[in-house]
C-alpha cells in the first residue's frame, strides 16, 4: 500500500511538472508570436510610410498639365486600363496636336517633324512609350492628313481638309491627392474633375456642368459665362474621383499608364 501511495505521489508531481512545462512553453511561444506579429506590424506600418510620400508644388503642376491636355482629347477613351494599347494613330493625333501647339507660334502648321511628334507623346506617355511614325489619318475618316516621309522625318498636310482640327473636351481637373510607391516608381494622382457641355455660345445660352465625364446627367445648369472654379466650389462634394497612374521611364521621366474613374 506504501508503494501504491508513493506511486500515485509520484504521477501526481510529474503531472504537475508536465503541466508547469506545458503553460512555459505555451507562454512562450505565445509570447514570441505576439512579438513577432507587433514587429511584423510595425514593419508594415513603416513601409506603408515609405510609400507615401509629399508631392511638391511642382510635381501637382507638372501632372495636372498632362491630365488636362490628356483629359481635353481623351476623355472618350476613358476608362484606360494600360495606354500602351491604344491605337498608334489616336496617339499620332494627339503627338500632332500637342506639337502644333508650338508651331502656331511661329506663324503656321510648317515644319512638323518627328522628332517633335515623338517629344510632344514622351511629354505625356513617357520615352518608353511604344510610338510608330507613320501616316496620320484624319479624324475625320477622308483620307491622309499629314503623310510621312521617313527619309527626311517630317510630316506634310495632305490635301484640303475643310473642317477644323480635332476637337477637345472642356474641364478642369482638380488635384486631391496624390502618392508614390518606391517599389513600383509610380504615382498615382487623384483629382476631382468639372466637365461642361459650353461651346462659345454657338449651341445656345445654357451651359451644363458634369462630373467628370459622365454626360448622362448634368450636376449645375447656368445661364451665365460661369467660370470652372464657381461651379466646384458649389458641386465639389458630387464629384467622383478619377485616378491617374504615372510609372518611371528608362530616360527618369514620368508617363501616364493608365486612367481609372469611380
């Protein structure tokens, strides 16, 4: 019976020493994994710092230019998942209208080359931007507006196009925000945009004011000349957010990737 009596003491200490020894390494490894999950968050939270960083004064200018331009002539193509797929000759037109920006200056639509075209698409679309020079077609659909000639690389109007040149949208875009991602060299700008249906009083007094692109419903109606500022102030909490991608290109200049809308 001693025997028994020591025996049963015996498997109660060792169970008890088991359990002490169970709740230590529970506790332990409890805790590592505790520390591990706040260093794991604090990691986290420092990259998520790293990512986000200021933009300046300038970089808001410099992209709110080329979403304007980009918005003007091609909004209709919206949303844009990657504009490396669109077609070679949308972007012509729009390298085309870009560059005779400069050209009116100088007296006249002479003196297009490709090397100005191809600046005129790396300022919006970057130096890596996948850019044919070739023939442009006119928007219109009746025939060749400026033709190519690869041995002297420069463009030459063709014909006699009796209409204007392409047409552009009217809006301004609002900056809200904007962020940039180390890992990715990307920013990525938020804006808040004003479109409007007024063309210079030759479609009647009314003019209506839209969210960004969206043209099914009119957000302000004026019978006045109202400035694009007025109408924000008044409809900027009805304003989706449209988000612009702009990812570093081999020369360290910024294209536009891709256009996305609420």
């Amino acid at each position: 019976m001693k025997n028994k009596g020591l025996v049963v003491v015996i498997i109660v200490l060792l169970l008890g020493l088991c359990g002490s020894v169970g709740y230590i390494v529970y506790d332990k490894v409890m805790v590592k994994d505790s520390v591990v999950s706040v260093e794991e968050k604090e990691k986290n939270e420092e990259k998520e710092k790293v990512s986000v960083k200021e933009l300046t004064e300038k970089d808001v200018s410099t992209f709110i230019q080329k979403i304007d331009f980009f918005n003007t002539f091609f909004s209709n193509h919206y949303p844009i998942e990657d504009v490396s797929k669109l077609s070679n000759q949308d972007v012509l037109l729009l390298g085309e209208v870009y560059a005779e920006r400069g050209l009116y200056t100088q007296g006249g639509v002479t003196g297009l080359t490709g090397d100005m075209l191809r600046e005129s698409v790396i300022s919006i679309f970057g130096a890596d931007y996948p850019l044919k020079l070739e023939d442009i077609n006119c928007f219109m659909g009746d025939g060749v507006l400026y033709q190519y000639n690869s041995q002297n690389n420069e463009f030459h109007m063709v014909g006699n196009h009796g209409h204007d040149g392409i047409g552009g949208g009217r809006n301004k875009a609002y900056f809200q925000d904007g962020t940039y991602n180390p890992e990715t060299d990307t920013y990525e700008i938020h804006v808040k945009v004003v479109s409007s249906s007024g063309c210079g009083g030759t479609c009647g007094p009314r003019v209506d004011f839209y969210d960004a692109f969206h043209f099914d419903k009119s957000i302000y109606d004026t019978q006045e000349d109202t400035d694009y500022d007025v109408v924000y102030k008044e409809v900027s909490d009805k304003l989706s957010i449209v988000t612009y991608q702009f990812i570093k290109n081999s020369d360290g200049g910024y294209g536009l990737k891709s256009v996305t809308m609420e």
